[in-house]
C-alpha cells in the first residue's frame, strides 16, 4: 500500500475516478468522506461523513460495516444527507437480512449545519453544494486556544500571575484544515467561504479540457478546469487536491494538462490525485 499524500501538513490516502468510486481519508482524524471502496486502510475509519448517495460514493459501506466486525472493531458511525436517511436504513436491513449478521452501526441524519464531533478538539461541519442529487460539502474544524492579544509579549510570570487571579487568559478560536467539496457545480465555491479559506481544499475536477464542454460537465452536476482557472485568485487555501477526474485521462496526460493549463497562482499548490493502481 502506498503511503498517504501529506499536504499542507495533513495525510490524505484518497481514491476517487469520476462515476466509478471515491473514499477520501484523513488517517490522522480517524474520518472518511464518502465510501465507494472499502480498502483495509477505509475499514479503519471509525466515521464515515457521506456527501450524497451515488453507489460511487457510497456502495461498499456494507462492507466497510462488515470488516469492521470482523476484524472486532468498534461499530462504525455513519454521518447520511438526511434526505437518504430512510433509504439507507432499508439498504443495511437489506444486508442483514441477506448476510444474517448484525451489521451495528450509529446512523446520524445530516443537513447543512450539521456538527459532529470528532474528539480531539476537533468537529466536521456540513453545508450545501450542488449536484444532481442532495449532496452536502463537509469541512474539519480543528477548536485551539489562542493567547489573548492583551497578553500577547507579556512574561511568563506575569501570565501565569494573571491566571492565579482568576483571569481568562487564552480565547478559543476554530480554525478550518479541510475543506471536502464532494460532488458539486463551482457556484459551490462562490458560495460557501469554507471551501477556499480552509488549510487544504479537496474539490472533484472531473473534466480538464474540451472533449468535455463545460457546458455538458455542468449537466452531469461536475466541476471543469475551465471553471477553476476562471476563479484562481479566489482559492486562499494552502494546498488543493483535484479528485475525481474521469477515467478518460490517463494520470501521466492529465498532470501534462494542468501542467499547462494551470495559472502560476495555482500550479504550485495543486495535487492532482493519482490514480488507484499509482496509489
């Protein structure tokens, strides 16, 4: 297995082909976002946050709740786009009943808003994108407290002083690290800030050129390049992984295409993900 991609200071092992599968995981959050494929690596994430109920997105939980007891690990937990919550009942009592096994998991309905915590002074928080589907973008949080600026330069002493008098000496602050587009129209990016202040972007760029219009990309709910060039002085995040490129491109082609078509103030901080067999 290869090792995780480290990004912005963040290990991503991700795998996602536009229509065929995507399971994007965060090894050092204990979180994946979505479940096309449940790999040894996907079975070790305790939580699962769902952005939409495609089979590529979310065809192997079974499995994934499967191995995990197998292997006598905890019972997942499933964050599902509240619109899917009923359905996805059905489709895990459909699997009990056909593989006479429990399958225990916690199932939580999602909306827009919607915070879960992930321990460690840590939540993921979901919102709104666009795809032909209900489709919900999730973002990681990460709680920090933050000296209080009238501190700030002060000796140790004197803030340690200023605690013993029962003075709050720190403010917390959240800090968004990721930000998961999951499928979606770019308006997505337009309209949630998240999505470019977060410390790493991971956003679907499924067609990189004109043997797919945008126009047509559009009708099937994806993000072009043509789109991402359009808004590159938007993007204030850190580093950005491109997922879910169609299968039409080959990895060596399409890193020659952003290698070409990419602005400067963006070519240096995309990764465009390689690959199953590469990964």
């Amino acid at each position: 297995m290869s090792p995780p991609l480290q990004l912005a200071g963040i290990a991503v092992d991700a795998v996602s082909v536009g229509g065929l599968l995507t399971c994007i995981q965060l090894p050092g959050f204990d979180v994946a976002f979505d479940m096309g494929r449940a790999d040894r690596g996907a079975v070790c994430r305790s939580t699962v946050l769902f952005t939409h109920a495609h089979i590529d997105h979310m065809g192997d939980v079974a499995a994934h709740c499967a191995t995990r007891s197998l292997l006598g690990m905890a019972p997942p937990t499933y964050l599902v786009p509240a619109e899917n919550i009923d359905a996805f009942h059905a489709l895990m009592d459909a699997w009990r009943a056909l593989d006479r096994s429990e399958l225990a998991c916690t199932v939580l309905p999602a909306a827009p808003g919607t915070r879960h915590d992930l321990g460690r002074g840590r939540f993921a928080q979901a919102f709104r994108v666009l795809h032909r589907v209900p489709c919900l973008g999730w973002s990681i949080w990460e709680r920090r407290e933050k000296l209080r600026p009238e501190l700030v330069g002060r000796s140790s002493a004197e803030i340690r002083a200023a605690r013993e008098r029962g003075e709050r000496i720190t403010d917390a602050t959240e800090a968004p690290v990721v930000a998961f587009s999951g499928d979606t129209l770019i308006e997505a990016i337009d309209h949630e800030p998240i999505l470019r202040q977060a410390r790493l972007l991971i956003i679907e760029v499924t067609f990189l050129d004109d043997r797919v219009s945008v126009a047509d990309c559009r009708s099937k709910g994806h993000v072009h390049l043509d789109e991402v060039i359009a808004r590159a002085d938007a993007f204030e995040n850190e580093a950005i992984l491109f997922t879910h490129t169609s299968a039409r491109y080959g990895h060596a082609q399409a890193l020659d295409i952003l290698r070409r078509r990419l602005p400067p103030s963006l070519a240096d901080r995309v990764t465009l993900l390689p690959p199953p067999e590469h990964r």
